[in-house]
C-alpha cells in the first residue's frame, strides 16, 4: 500500500468535561473516498475542523505527507459561513489571492446561472456549497474535507456537487473524508466507511 497522505496518532479533542475525539489513529492514503458517519454529536465536525487546522486538538498528532502542503487542504464546514458583503468575484479574488492559486474555474458557477458579481448573501444553502466548492478545487487539493452538508441542498444542486465530487476523485490525486448520514445519497462515492462513536472508531471497513 502506498504512504499515506494523512496520519492521525492518538489526536484528543475536548470540549469542558467531555471527551470528544479519545485517542484516534486512523490512516487516510492517496486517492481514497470515506465517509465518516456517526451520531449527531459524535465528534465527526470537530474531527474535520482540527484536521484542517480550524480547531486545535488537546494531543496527538496530525502528520502530512512531506508532499503535502497545507494549502492543498479544503475544508467545506457545515456552517457554509462565506464573506456574505463579497460578491461572487471579490470572493474568487481573495481566495485566489490567499492562495496563490492560478485559476478559477466557473463552470459550475455557470450550471447553475449564477453572476459573479452576485452578493453571496443572496445565494441560497446549495448554491453556497458549490460556490465553496469551486473556491476549493481551484486549490486542486489533495485532501478535500466536507463536512455534513448535503442535507441542506435541494435535489439539483446537491446532483451537481455529488457529480463534481465524482470528477474530482476521478483524477486519482484527491483524498476525500466526507461527513454523512444518508448513504442512499452517495452510494456511488465512498470506498471506505469509518463510524465514529465515543470518541473513538467503532468501525472501519470497506463499502461493497
């Protein structure tokens, strides 16, 4: 098997008196699709937020592959919390800015009719998640981190984001962890099933 391109080793994440995440390892390794599941509450949104360095964990650690640098990592949080006085293009520019990414691609921006110079607090729930996701595959990340968000999406703009997700992992250079609880939804994304329970996996197996 390949190096992997992210190492958890005994990560530990508390909020007052309870135990989150409690001693997790876990190995994610290139080009993998998992999904992570689990209660609501189980730890599965702060497992995201400290591995794409929103949150800082109690202990353990959290190791890239030498490959890999931080600004090859994409967060799309539950929360879709933009800059909501930008419009579309001053977004791009900040974002591309931030980091040093060479293009951005609109075409999905196009799928769905929306302007750049759109408010983003004019766009309803899914046509943020796909313009968070454009802003993170200009990125060309090698992990992408999303969190628990179709749910909040209509049909046609949650097809739209499963379907760029889909692509993306089709070129074989981006790690995706996603959060979800309805398989049904995504049956044709995951390879991989991690269930969180307890602060700890209570599962790790292949899908079929």
């Amino acid at each position: 098997m390949t190096p992997p391109l992210l190492r958890i080793e005994k990560l530990c994440c508390s909020f007052g008196r309870r135990r989150v995440l409690d001693d997790l390892d876990l190995e994610l390794h290139p080009g993998e699709a998992v999904l992570l599941a689990g209660r609501n509450g189980a730890g599965k949104s702060t497992l995201l937020r400290c591995l794409a360095g929103v949150l800082l964990p109690d202990g353990g650690r959290i190791v890239l592959a030498p490959d890999v640098s931080r600004r090859q990592l994409g967060f799309i949080s539950d929360r879709l919390s933009l800059l909501e006085e930008f419009t579309l293009a001053r977004a791009v520019a900040f974002h591309t800015a931030v980091y040093a990414t060479p293009a951005f691609d609109d075409r999905l921006l196009r799928q769905l009719d929306l302007a750049l110079d759109t408010p983003i607090k004019q766009l309803s729930a899914g046509q943020r998640a796909i313009f968070h996701l454009s802003l993170v595959l200009a990125q060309s990340p090698r992990l992408l981190l999303v969190d628990e968000i179709l749910h909040l999406m209509d049909p046609f703009t949650r097809e739209l984001f499963i379907e760029a997700l889909i692509g993306v992992l089709a070129g074989g250079q981006t790690t995706l962890l996603l959060v979800g609880q309805t398989f049904s939804e995504i049956e044709r994304i995951p390879e991989r099933l991690l269930i969180l329970d307890g602060g700890k996996f209570a599962l790790d197996t292949a899908c079929e």
